[in-house]
C-alpha cells in the first residue's frame, strides 16, 4: 500500500480551519456556522474510515492492470515525476468535470458542494461513496501505461492536500502568474458557486491550464452564492452523503421506461423526462433567450 501522507496531514488540517474560525469569529466574518462545521468533519471522518476498505480494492486493481502494463516507467529518473504529476492532475481534471454532467458521479461528488459556507471546514465534506462508485476508473490508464500504484495514490493524496488550503475567503487574488497557472481560491470560490454563471466551472485539482484548455474556465467576479441550486438542508451527515443516490433511485423508478431511467443516471444533474427540472445548459439557454427578448 502507499504511504498514507493524507493521515498525516489531518492535524494540520485541524489547526489551520481552528485558526480560519477564530479569525473568522474575531473579525466577525460569519465564515462558520457551528453545525455546518460538524457536518463537514463528520462527513470527512466517515471519507476516511470508508477509505481503509476502498483504497487497498483500488490499489489491488491498479496493481492487476500494472502486471499488464504496456510500458515500464522507471519512478529513479526525474521525468517520471513531472510526467506522474501531470497525469495525475489532467486525470483529476475530467473526473471532476465529469462528476457535475453525469448524475451517476454527481451523486457522490454533490456531498462536497452541500455546504452553503466556504471555509476549510467544507475541504473536509467528501464523499462516502464515490470510490466504491468508480472514481478511481479515471486514473486506470495510469498503471496501464507504467505509473506504479504506490505513486499514483501517492499523487492523489498529494492533489488532495494541495486542494484543501482553496477552500478559504480568507486569500483573495494572487500574483498573476500563480493565478494563470495554479488553482487558487479565487478560482475554488467560482467551482462552488450556485451563481448560473458560475455551475460547472473550473474543474482544476492543482493546475487551472486545463480549465482554460478545455473551454471551463471563469474568473472571479462577484462574490459566489456557495451551495446547490436546491439545497439539501440538513446538518445530518448520512443523510447528506446518501440523499442524492435515493433520489436518483426514486426518479428512475418512477420514470415510465427503461430508457428513461438509465437517463437519471446518464444526463447531467437537473435532467428530467417531464422537465420538471433543468440542466445547467437548458437554464443558460432559457437565460440567454429571455436576453435577446429583452
């Protein structure tokens, strides 16, 4: 198995969203709201406890498709790691994306947007489900290719870290240049915004390139309304980490075919057989007609 460096990181973690709240409370942010902030670490401790059993299954794969592999990279040269760097980070990129157009990932990744309050706290709101659900499928090209699976868990938790100093109003905008490169809470605050403009945006992990590449990027603008567009509106974290999966279940069931049903799961949050609810792309087209109308 790989070193589990993201264990050895939660105390930090603790003390740096200790110190986020007091200066929130000191200066009187309104950043933290005390049962939100306890559903967050209870959602983060039941992330981590289903991690024991999911991560040795992955590794196990990831371990098969290695004795398959189609090269051999040696992880003694240099190269290895910025090519074990980039992988990883361009592989985080189309799962993310991915997770906000296909409910069947949405139902696990939604976990991590359901606080209505940006801080380090919600870093810790992930998904009890989403390994058992097939995230990992994103990065299996990876031991294919040649990347050990000792270092490719390695890199994710690496990305992982990195991603939870984002999750702040306390940094605003950096110098240019990280900005152009990096992910960096700006460009975070926008992911989880519930602002139509801002859904689906900037999937970055580490590196904001890809958004800009692939056509999801948007800047920072005014403040983003954190949340869903239809909150969950319960601190109770089973509730919170199943509630998305039931509903799926219940619409399927309920959808009048086969073909339908495989659509609750296929399509993108929102989507509806009666249109009863929209996708993000129905709503800035309905936003965009009543412009033109204007």
């Amino acid at each position: 198995m790989p070193p589990v460096i993201l264990y050895y990181a939660i105390p930090f973690f603790v003390l740096l969203l200790s110190l986020e709240a007091w200066f929130s409370y000191k200066e009187q942010k309104k950043l933290y709201e005390t049962k939100d902030t306890f559903t967050s670490l209870g959602l983060g401790i039941g992330n981590v406890i289903t991690g024991f059993f999911t991560k040795a299954l992955i590794f196990g794969l990831f371990t098969y498709l290695y004795n398959h592999r189609l090269f051999t990279l040696d992880a003694g040269i240099w190269w290895y790691w910025v090519l074990l760097f980039f992988a990883d980070d361009f592989s985080y990129y189309w799962f993310h994306r991915i997770s906000h157009h296909v409910n069947y990932f949405w139902a696990s990744h939604v976990v991590h947007h359901s606080s209505q309050h940006y801080n380090l706290a919600a870093a810790l709101r992930q998904t009890w489900t989403g390994n058992a659900t097939g995230a990992f499928l994103f990065w299996a090209w990876m031991p294919l290719v040649g990347f050990h699976p000792i270092w490719i868990l390695f890199m994710q938790q690496i990305s992982l870290i990195y991603q939870f100093w984002i999750h702040t109003e306390t940094v605003h905008k950096l110098p240019v240049p990280v900005e152009f490169i990096f992910n960096t809470p700006a460009h975070h605050r926008v992911h989880h915004g519930s602002d139509l403009k801002y859904l689906d945006k900037n999937h970055a992990g580490i590196l904001i390139i890809w958004d800009r590449l692939f056509g999801s990027f948007q800047p920072e603008e005014e403040r983003p309304v954190y949340g869903l567009t239809k909150n969950i509106e319960s601190y109770n974290p089973a509730l919170i980490a199943f509630k998305t999966w039931g509903e799926l279940f219940k619409k399927a069931l309920n959808s009048g075919s086969i073909k339908n049903g495989l659509h609750y799961f296929l399509k993108p949050p929102g989507w509806s057989h009666d249109g009863s609810s929209k996708t993000t792309a129905q709503l800035r087209k309905e936003a965009k007609a009543l412009l033109v109308e204007k």
